[in-house]
C-alpha cells in the first residue's frame, strides 16, 4: 500500500455536493447513487486538485495553472445554485503522513482553500489557502486579500512575506489567481528562507509528487476503434494508459520490461476470462511501432485487437491498469462495468480488490452485478443521495444497516436493483 493516502475531503457550497463533514476514505471506495447524483463532481474535486498542481501555466495569455483547473471544472458556475452571488466555496483536502522518518509521521496533512466567485461579475479568484497539520500546526498562509503568505521555519517561527505593487514578489500574480501550493518556490527564492529549513517545501515536494501520480478513466472514454487500431512508437515512456486507452500497447510494452513477472500476470489474468488463451504479448510492428498479439489454443496465428470483441479490449485495459506493477497513488475508475458480461463483473471485481491491497482506489458504478461482489466489504461502499431533490450527501454503508436483509440472503447487487432506500441508486 502506498505510503501517502487521501484520507478525506470537504467543501461548501459546491455545485449540487453538499459535504459538509469530511468524507473519509479508504484505500478500496466503490461510489454508488443515480446518474446527478454527485459522483462526478467528487471526482472533478480531485481533478481540480492534480490540474492545479500539474498543469503548465499559459504565460502568453496570462492564465495560471489554478484558472485553468478552474475552467475545467466550470468556472463560476461551481457556486451552488441556491447560494446567492457574491459567495466563498471551500475545498479540503486531507493526506496521511508524508515521510515515514518524518517528524510529523504520525499528523495528517491538510490543504484547504477558498475561492471567492462573483457570478455577476465573471470574477473567480483565490482567496485564502492554508497547510497544516493535524495539531492545528499552520506550514504556511496564503492570504490574497491581504497581499501575504506567512511560512513557518522548522522551529515554528512565522516568517510573514508581503507583496505590493513594487515588490517582486508582484510579478507571480500579474492580476491573475495562482495556488501557493504552486508558487511556494517562487517566495522562497527572494526570501531569507532557505528552502530546507522550510517544512512547506517538503511537504510540498512529495504531495506534488503523490498528486501528480492520480490517474482517471471513464470507460465511456475508451476509444475501442483508436485502441484496436493504434501503433504507439516504440521508445515512449508511458507506464500509465492513457484515458482514450490508445497508448495500450506501449504500456504493456514498457511494463514488462519494468517487471520480469507483469507478463504472466497479464496472460494468467487474459486466461480468467478467456481460457483457452495462450499467450498475448506487445510486438514490433514495422521497424518503429507496435501491436498486440493474441494467441490461443489450437490456433497457429495469432489474433490482433482488431479482431477481439469491444468487451475483451476492456478488461484487457482494465487488467493492464490494475495488474500493473507501477500503480498509480490514486486510481479512479468510472463505470468499469461498461460493456462487459455479467460473467466477468467477479473477476472484475477480484481484480479491483487484489489492487486496492496495494494503491488507493475510486470505483463508481451502477451495476448491481458488480455491486453483489462487494457485499463482503460493504463498510467501502458509499452512498450518494438526495437531501432535498437540488442537493446530494454521502453515507457510509455498514454491516448494521443492512443487516437483517444479508440474514435473509440478500446480496449487495440484489438491494440495488429494487431501490433498497438504505442502498439508494433510484432517482425518485
């Protein structure tokens, strides 16, 4: 399991997600509830994060790295609805402990910012951004409003930088909202604070790094034609598949060279769902590219993914991600189900389970066939459903809830197909 996890989030006034306690995770965390519901939006509350982190910024057109996350997720129209304009929403975010010889091991990690949004006026800026720990210890403050940031040293001492019209420190705003999380370096290079006497900076290394690792899908993204037709050069670096998948057969490529056992894994994991599989393996296409090919039992020729069917190309993508000895730190999958035979959701769900042991991940789904294989871990089930028909929550399920009902036979899957309330998944 990976060292770092994402332990909670929170926000107010969020689009239609109503968080207002923290919603704790787990390395396993299955998303359940009807289409509106909310899942997306949590997960564009991740996106946001790693877009804010991991996107270059547009110096040409002066848009910062924080205002294209922003963009992305829908500009000032990720203010609620019903919350009248001008309005503040909060995001937090909460990460386990960063180093194991680390003096704050055994303390969370907590980044939260507010952005003020001002539907009327088109404006949407950082307002305030605070990391601390646990103990209600402050690394650093980033207050816009008041044109500072105040950095504490490794003896606990706040070092306040401020910033005006004719400081230098101007020159990393020029009218535009950045995240100090982003920007850090940048106050420290004209401060008298060196960068490891900083605690801030450290922890801002390695949660760069750990976000810059989250990996996304949606299977509605799978580009089945760009997956059975694509030759990627050979020579890239790609360990992670790509959201369009195109990239699958460079990934498996470069994953065996990475791992001596990743190519059993891989052809064990093909023979669970086809059996009379033999060997599947990437190979040189050409002189600079590269294809898949698929050999069975009493066949001499091997297949290629053009002539597999859509279902096959699928958990082969999903056996690829989730078998890889070069896990993501956060994996997020939405609808993994799609597309596929109610007779692969167990070995589906066995090889998100087998994942789960060693990285953290995201699964929505609205397949009760997949759900029946999570009945043995309902306490990593989570439930997204309606407040007041405008607004959505999250409950945790667990064995006391549904208790009576398991008694009499019932599996997970079983409870949403007839819209269990306790289980949710209706939209009325």
């Amino acid at each position: 399991m990976n060292q770092t996890t994402l332990q909670f989030i929170e926000n107010k006034n969020y689009k239609n997600l109503s968080l207002p306690h923290p919603v704790e995770l787990d390395n396993l965390n299955i998303f359940i509830g009807s289409n509106g519901s909310g899942k997306s939006n949590f997960i564009s509350c991740l996106k946001f994060l790693k877009d804010c982190l991991t996107t270059i910024s547009d110096e040409s057109r002066g848009v910062s790295s924080f205002e294209d996350a922003v963009s992305k997720i829908g500009a000032e129209r990720i203010l609620d609805n019903s919350v009248d304009s001008p309005a503040v929403i909060n995001f937090s975010y909460c990460f386990s402990a960063i180093e194991q010889n680390h003096e704050l091991k055994d303390k969370n990690i907590k980044l939260e910012f507010n952005i003020y949004v001002n539907r009327k006026q088109h404006i949407l800026i950082l307002e305030r951004e605070i990391l601390s720990d646990s103990s209600g210890f402050y690394f650093y403050v980033f207050d816009v409003n008041n044109r500072n940031i105040s950095i504490s040293d490794q003896e606990g001492q706040n070092h306040v930088i401020e910033f005006d019209s004719n400081s230098n420190y101007n020159r990393i705003f020029k009218n535009v909202s950045v995240l100090g999380l982003d920007v850090l370096p940048l106050f420290l290079e004209s401060s008298k604070l060196r960068p490891y006497y900083t605690p801030a900076y450290k922890i801002r290394r390695h949660l760069i790094d750990f976000i810059s690792k989250w990996q996304f899908y949606n299977a509605n993204n799978m580009d089945l034609n760009q997956i059975r037709t694509s030759e990627p050069k050979i020579g890239g670096r790609d360990i992670y598949l790509s959201a369009s998948g195109d990239n699958l057969p460079l990934v498996l490529d470069n994953l065996i060279q990475e791992n001596i056992d990743f190519e059993d894994s891989i052809n064990q994991a093909m023979k669970s769902i086809l059996p009379k599989t033999r060997r599947l393996r990437p190979i040189r296409s050409g002189r600079l590219s590269l294809t898949v090919e698929w050999y069975f039992e009493d066949s001499k020729e091997p297949f290629y993914l053009s002539e597999m069917s859509d279902g096959t190309v699928r958990m082969l993508c999903w056996a690829t991600i989730l078998y890889s000895p070069v896990l993501p730190s956060l994996l997020v999958i939405d609808e993994p189900e799609l597309g596929l035979h109610v007779s692969w959701m167990p070995i589906l769900a066995e090889w998100i389970k087998q994942a789960a042991r060693k990285t953290q991940i995201i699964i929505t789904t609205h397949s009760p066939d997949l759900l029946d294989h999570f009945t043995d871990c309902l306490e990593n089930v989570y439930c997204f459903y309606s407040e007041n028909q405008t607004h959505f929550s999250i409950k945790r399920l667990n064995q006391e809830m549904l208790n009576d009902k398991l008694e009499e036979g019932w599996e997970l899957g079983d409870l949403y197909r007839v819209g269990d309330p306790t289980v949710g998944g209706w939209p009325w």
